[in-house]
C-alpha cells in the first residue's frame, strides 16, 4: 500500500509540474526565475504546490485596454513613481499578504535545492561519493555544495531582474540572502532522509532508483520548507531579503 502511495504522490508531483508549466506558457511569472520555481516545487509538493499555485502564485495577465490612463501626459515624476511600483509589482509584493511573501521566498530557495538534489541523487547512484568512507556523507555534502550554486544562481537572477547593479554586489547578495536560507532548509532535508536511511530503511537500504526512495525526498522537501519558512520570515524582518 505504501509503496502504491508513492508512485500516486510522484507521478502526480510529475503531472502538477507539467500542468503547471502548460498554465505558465499562458500566464508567465512577471519575475521570470519563478516560472521555474513554480515547476520545481510541483514536483515535490504535489498538490500542495498546486493549491498554492492557483491560491497566490498564478499571474492574472493585465490587459492594455484595462490601462485607461494617457502615459504621453505624465510627468517625470509621475513616470518614476510608476517604476518604483512596477518594480513591486514584479516581486508579487503588490498587496500580498506576508505569509505568502515569505512563503514564496522560502519556495524560491527550496527550487534551488530541489533541482541540487535531483541532479545530485542520480548522479550519485550511478557515481557514488563517499567522505572519510561514508558515501551517505559524502551524497549530502555534493548535494549541498550544487545547492548553493543553484540557489545562489536563482538569488542572483532575481536580484540582477529587479535593479541594474554590478554582477559582484548582485552575487555577494544573493550569497547573503541564500545562504542561511538554504541552510535552514538542507537541515530539514538532511533531516527526515537520516530517520529514512538509519531508522525506518536501516535493515534494506532504499535503492534511489524507487518510487519509495522519491516520495521520501517529497517529504524531506516538506520538512526543508517546514525549516526554512522561519528563516526565511527572519531574514525579511532583518533586511537581508526582499519579500517576494
């Protein structure tokens, strides 16, 4: 029956992230790295990513005949101020309540991570990577280390879309806002998969190659965003990252 619940919860995790990636050819994110946010967390959140997908993540397209107002006539001033609230408009802050803003900010973090660790876990099961002779150790460290790349590349995406500053300042903050972010999450992550491999799977190890083995790392994603939620709730409240 497990093992049946697995394949269900994976196979519609696949299903979501393509239903999601249809809507999104329609309905484009106005911060463009969130299209593939969106996907990535699909796949592990299931419908709990499609719920908040359609609840605070789906863009409603603006349509030119909505916008009633002669641009030709505004001021300089006037065409600032309409930057300035583009700009909040492109980070979805636009009368968005602050548990999604945080929400989303932990979501764009765990992307990063999701497709760390997919790309990781195969790689590793068919070239395994031990530390001091422990392949586990050494599975989570690369997954790691290709997390922060990922996830410091999605920061800096995002940051680099929103204002035209240098590569190096963009990069040095998007290691600032990641970086505990992502932590926070790993540790959840890292987390439930050490229950899975030296508790609940310690007597038959779980082949990566399962349907068992995916819908445990669905789970540690849940966990990592469980972790990072706050994190990331701190961060914002301190000024190291912009709600999203």
């Amino acid at each position: 029956m497990l093992n049946l619940i697995a394949v269900f919860l994976v196979c519609s995790g696949v299903g979501i992230a393509v239903h999601i990636a249809i809507d999104l050819t329609r309905r484009p994110q106005s911060m463009k790295i969130m299209n593939a946010v969106w996907i990535l967390t699909a796949l592990w959140g299931s419908y709990l990513a499609l719920w908040a997908y359609n609840k605070f993540g789906r863009s409603t397209p603006m349509k030119m005949g909505d916008m009633k107002m002669d641009m030709s006539g505004m001021k300089e001033t006037d065409m600032s101020g309409m930057k300035g609230m583009s700009m909040d408009m492109s980070m979805g802050g636009m009368n968005r309540p602050h548990w999604q803003s945080v929400a989303l900010s932990a979501l764009h973090c765990g992307a990063g991570c999701t497709l760390a660790d997919i790309i990781g876990e195969w790689f590793t099961n068919y070239f395994p990577v031990t530390i001091a002779g422990n392949q586990v150790l050494g599975n989570w460290v690369l997954d790691f280390i290709l997390a922060l790349i990922i996830g410091v590349y999605f920061q800096f995406y995002a940051i680099r879309e929103m204002e035209k500053i240098s590569v190096g300042n963009a990069l040095s903050r998007a290691f600032k806002a990641d970086f505990f972010s992502l932590l926070s999450w790993q540790i959840g992550m890292y987390g439930w998969m050490a229950i899975v491999i030296f508790v609940l799977f310690a007597a038959t190890p779980l082949p990566k190659d399962t349907w068992m083995f995916w819908f445990m790392m669905q789970i540690a994603m849940l966990f990592g965003f469980i972790c990072a939620y706050p994190m990331n709730a701190l961060l914002i409240k301190i000024g190291v990252k912009k709600g999203m």
